[in-house]
C-alpha cells in the first residue's frame, strides 16, 4: 500500500470560472517526445517536455522553457526541456543557420539574449505550481526584458496552449517586479509570496528514511523529551535542538539555513515541511507505524514497512566511524587571529594549512584566520587558545577519567534520563572547577589588550565541527565575559568547555562512532557584538540549484540580534533571497520576507546587499584553493557565512556588515 504526496500532475478543467477554465484537447505527443512544439493541447504533452526546474526555491514545480524567436517570424518553440535543460542549448541546436541567423558562442548568447535591448529571443519558462494550482510565465531573474517583450511572450504562450485562461506572470526578481508594473491589466502578476502561500509542501533534505512515526512538539522537545534515533518525527514547528533521528518533518516551514536543516543536510536524513502534518490523514493513520518516507523535489510518498525491513535498512545506513583531526597538544599560549593559519609554503596548499591549524585551534579559529587576512572580508581582530588549555583543564580536573567511568556504567549507555543526568552533573562541575593558574595569568593579560571592548566572546573552535564528515552545526554555544573581569571571563571558558558534553552534542558523537575522548575543544575569542542591527547566514553558491548554471548567493537575514536566524522561534519569518551578484545587473530574488520589519520593507538595503556581496565574493574566491575549483573540486562547493550589521564603528549611521565565521557547506544535492 503506496500513498503518493504532493506534486499532482496539472489538472485539466481545474477553473471555477468560465473565463479562466483549463480545457485540454487531444494529446499530440506520442512516445517519440519531439525537440520542441509550437502548440500544447493538454497536460500529458506538457509532462512530456516539462522538467524538474534548475531553482527549486518554490517546490512542487514543473517547468518548460519557452522561445519566442522574433527574427523568426515571431514562432514560438515550447521546448523539450529535458533533452536541452538551457535556452541556449536548444537555440544553437535547432534554430541557428537554415535559413535562420547564426546563434554565437555562449557567452555572447547569454550577454546579448538576456540583457540587450537588441536581442532576437525572448527567453522564459511556463511553470506549473501544483501545491497552489497555478500556471505562470517566468524570466530568469537577471533578464532584463521591457513590457512589450514580456507582453509578445506572454501572449503567444497563452494563444498556443491549453493553460492559456488560468496563465499568469511571476516576476522572479525585484528587477522584474518593478517592470511587471506596466505591464497591460489583462495579465494577471502573481507574486513568490502568492505564491509559497499556496504551497503546502516543502522539501529541505531529500531523500528516504525509515523509522517509527512519532508525532511529538518543539515544546516536548525542548522540555527534555527523548528520540530514537530510529525515529521519523512529526512535529508542530522546527525545534532549535534535535539528537539524531532518521527524518524530520514540520507542520511549520523552516528556513533553509536553520541548525536543523543544516543538520539534516550533513547527516544525510531527510527533512520536509508539511502544511497541517500533525493532523494529516497521510501520516497520522501510521502513528508509532514503521514506515519508509521518502522526500523528492516535487512529491513525497508513505508506505508501511515490517520490523524485518527496517533493521536491515538501519544496518545498512549506519554512518562509518568518524575519526576526528588529533589534537595537537605541543602548541601553547595565545595566538593573534592572523597567525593562527600561515599562508601555505611550498608544495602545501591551503588545505594542509587549514588542516594543521584546526589540530592545534580547532576549526572556527582556523577558517577565521583566513577570513582575517583576505581583503574584501569586514571582520573584528581576534585571538585563538589552542586545544591544550582545554585538555590542561580535564586533566587536572579529573573529568577524562570521570568520562570513561560513564562509559562503562550499562545504566549509563543504555538509559538516556541517566545519560543526560550525568552529563548535566558533568558540566555542572566543570563550571566551579579550577583552571590552572598560568592559563588565568596568560588570559587576563591577553584581556587587557582588549580593555576598551567592554565584552569579549568566546566561541567554540573544537576539531569536532566546521568538517567534513562529520555533521556537528550548532553543537556549542557562545558565551560572552567582561575584560575587567577574571571570573567573568573564565566562567565563559568554562561553559564552552563544558558545552562539549552536552547531551545532544553526546548523542551526536555516539551516533557517529566518534571516541568522546578525541574531542579537542579550542576558543576563538573576539570582542561582543551587543546590539547588532541585523544577524543572517549566507550560502556563496545557489543551495536551489542542481547545477552551477545559475550561480547566486543565498541569504537568511533577520532584524535586530534577538531573533537568529538559525532557530527562529515559532511563526517568525525571515527575509530569504538569491542575490544574483556575478549578473550584470545584480537582481534579488526574494522567496519569503521577515514579519519583524513593516509589509513592503526589507532587512538589508540595495547598498548593504551589495556590500555583503562583494564580501561573500571575496570568501567564496579565497577559500576555492581548499575546497573549490582552485583545489580541482569541480563539483559543488560553498561556503555557509555567518554575518552581522551592526553601527558600532559609527553610532547612528547605517550599520555595516562584518563577517563571524565561515565553513564548508554540505552540497544540498546529497541524498542519503
């Protein structure tokens, strides 16, 4: 018994009223699907030519490319768009030369066909949107097309097609919508937030799971209610912490860049949003079933499973025993953030340096120093304390050994209430014991260069996380101690230290077969930022994109610094959009806008849109020589950005960015 999900095929006489009815004709296409046609008589032939589109941003679409070609008599071509995924592809291929003019190279092809007011296509993509039934006429969101080119596509698409009564125009970018203001009344303008309205399915991790179906809330979660790792689970809303489980769906969308997401992303498992799940018949008539879930871009499917399956499935998809970076304990005292990672010599490569560094300072130091040194990137000096002070610290303290006492108690490894009581019981000693006296002389002189910050922050820096491999986003806490202050500073050292054996972060490790002993827990240390005017997190590459065909920066910002980001809290909506910052014009394409600014506005300005670009340009640049082309990685590479404006340097005047961290960003394609 199979139950298919979202992602229905286009109706037929899908209107109420006359007007805008949807009435097919016969099927044209057979089972030979032409390059292209210049009518559609119904939606099986649209099926035929249709394609999963390159940006998924709005899911549950299926997309064909259409060419007006205005030195060609005007002809319209619905394009096969499986068979040539680009406009360009299928324009060199079937109308270059016989009669026709001669189509260039690429370059020239997308500088002139999507920017020049001299162009001879015009080039879009009917899109159909199952979630809120609709059919749209869509421009890449760089193109540049006046009225009466999208009006001459527009109406040539609606004359030749069966969904010509219900089509509509969506402006993908805030370019295009502001041109969509001429355009003429008869051609209705559906907005992205008409749009996501209506859709009731979104999918962030693709892939299948299986595991029990356990409908629970953030709340319960949050109030110290325990998961299988073998559960699948229903909930309310995103929580802000969840240990390892097989899938995760919500009734509330998330934001892509959430600790959640970004965790499914790493781990592999599957991660969808569901409008009204908790109460859906689809999922709620397997309650505390077995069950195999898997998650497409377009439709997610439910089938039960028997215990048998789902054992074999689960010891087949066991994760391999991660073996973390070994600490290098020979490295002591403070290092100035610029000297934590040297610039490679000789046949090292950034990598070997990147590599080294986070053996002795951990990974958020490492990347960090970096960052420091590469022009283009606003960001606070800083210093890093290697990894030797914190295994100073439970050595002398007694908590190594106190640890593996934990790990041969039963009570302990198979109880999860005894498991988190204890480690709460460890961290709670770990916040009143002693540090050793020449580390507190070492850190309130390193302090008093900071006298006039008033905070300094704390970050954890471990070889535990900002890795490949290993899926550890989140896991740590910042804290945050006065300069003037000794004990304030070392109680903030303290619970970093301490954060390393929070239960989650705990779960995590055993879930990954990593030796709790190998963790080396270092600190960046910066000055506070206080009042931030506005926190985001930034992808340097499309996280929608199945491809690098339509490269664009994507961002996650929200107002003040109360609200992160990276766990909203219930109902709260961030400003999500592609910056398209390597196209000439440079357009946004908005995908949801946060409910903490006034309807119409948004986070950022034009100005500091651009200047946390060319800021994300600088690091996507730097760091290809480690992970990206530079390095011979030719297939997905970004980076995820942490970012802050604030007006600090200039109280009063329009904040400005700085960037707190940037680490390797799972390719969003990966299934598990």
């Amino acid at each position: 018994m199979l139950v298919g999900c979202g992602g229905a095929s286009p109706p037929g006489d899908a209107g109420t009223d006359a007007s805008d009815q949807v009435v097919e004709g016969a099927c044209e296409i057979g089972s030979d699907v032409p390059d292209s046609r210049s009518t559609l008589t119904c939606g099986a032939d649209f099926q035929a030519l249709a394609a999963t589109p390159f940006d998924n941003a709005l899911p549950g679409a299926r997309s064909m490319k259409v060419v007006l070609d205005l030195a060609g008599g005007n002809a319209i071509y619905f394009q096969n768009t499986s068979r040539y995924p680009i406009h360009f592809e299928f324009v060199s291929a079937r109308l270059s030369g016989n009669g026709l003019p001669l189509v260039g190279d690429l370059g020239t092809f997308n500088a002139t066909e999507y920017f020049s007011p001299e162009r001879r296509f015009v080039l879009g993509a009917i899109t159909y949107y199952a979630g809120p039934d609709k059919w749209v006429l869509e421009l890449s969101p760089y193109d540049t097309a006046n009225v009466d080119m999208i009006v001459a596509l527009f109406d040539k698409a609606s004359h030749a097609a069966f969904f010509g009564p219900k089509l509509a125009f969506h402006p993908t970018s805030s370019a295009i919508a502001t041109t969509a203001v001429g355009l003429p009344a008869r051609i209705p303008v559906l907005s992205t937030d008409e749009l996501y309205a209506g859709i009731d399915f979104q999918p962030l991790s693709a892939g299948e799971a299986v595991g029990r179906l356990h409908f629970t809330t953030a709340a319960s979660l949050a109030a110290g209610e325990y998961l299988s790792f073998q559960s699948i689970v229903v909930l309310d809303s995103a929580p802000n912490d969840i240990s390892v489980v097989q899938g995760i769906i919500t009734q509330e969308f998330q934001t892509p860049l959430s600790h959640v997401n970004v965790l499914s992303h790493a781990r592999g498992t599957i991660n969808m949003g569901l409008r009204g799940a908790v109460t859906d018949t689809r999922l709620t008539d397997y309650r505390d079933q077995l069950v195999k879930i898997v998650v497409g871009a377009e439709a997610w499917t439910i089938a039960p499973v028997t215990q048998a399956e789902a054992e074999a499935y689960w010891a087949a998809h066991t994760p391999p025993p991660v073996t973390l970076p070994a600490a290098n304990l020979m490295v002591t005292g403070f290092a100035n953030i610029e000297d934590v990672t040297p610039e490679p010599t000789g046949t090292a490569t950034l990598l070997d340096a990147l590599r080294a560094a986070i053996r002795a300072y951990g990974g958020k130091a490492a990347h960090y120093s970096v960052l420091y040194r590469t022009p283009g990137v606003p960001i606070k000096h800083g210093f890093a304390i290697p990894i030797f002070y914190y295994d100073q610290f439970m050595q002398q303290n007694g908590f190594y050994a106190r640890v593996t006492a934990l790990l041969a108690d039963p009570s302990f490894t198979t109880d999860p209430a005894v498991r988190d009581a204890r480690l709460a019981e460890l961290r709670a000693d770990m916040l009143v014991a002693p540090v050793d006296a020449a580390f507190e002389s070492l850190l309130a002189a390193k302090a008093a260069e900071y006298a006039t910050v008033g905070k300094l922050r704390f970050r954890s820096s471990s070889n535990s996380e900002d890795l490949d491999g290993f899926p550890c986003a989140g896991c740590y806490e910042s804290h945050s101690g006065n300069v003037d202050n000794i004990a304030d500073i070392l109680t903030a050292v303290r619970r970093v230290y301490a954060d390393a054996w929070s239960f989650r972060t705990f779960e995590i490790r055993s879930y990954y077969g990593v030796a709790h002993d190998s963790v080396g827990m270092g600190l960046l240390v910066h000055p506070n930022y206080s009042t931030e005017e506005a926190n985001g997190v930034a992808v340097t590459a499309n996280p929608f994109v199945a491809s690098a065909l339509d490269p664009a920066f994507y961002i996650n910002v929200q107002k003040g610094g109360d609200v992160e980001v990276v766990a909203p809290p219930p109902g709260v909506t961030s400003d999500q959009y592609l910056y398209y910052f390597d196209q000439p014009n440079q357009p946004t394409a908005y995908v949801t806008h946060s409910n903490l600014v006034p309807a119409g506005s948004t986070v950022l300005t034009a100005s500091q849109t651009h200047e946390l670009g060319v800021a994300l340009a600088a690091i996507r640049q730097r760091f290809s020589a480690a992970y990206g082309p530079a390095a011979g990685n030719n297939g997905w590479y970004a980076l995820e950005v942490d970012f802050k404006f604030d007006d600090e340097a200039a109280p009063g005047q329009p904040p400005t960015c700085y960037i707190k961290q940037a680490r390797p960003y799972a390719d969003p394609r990966s299934t598990p």
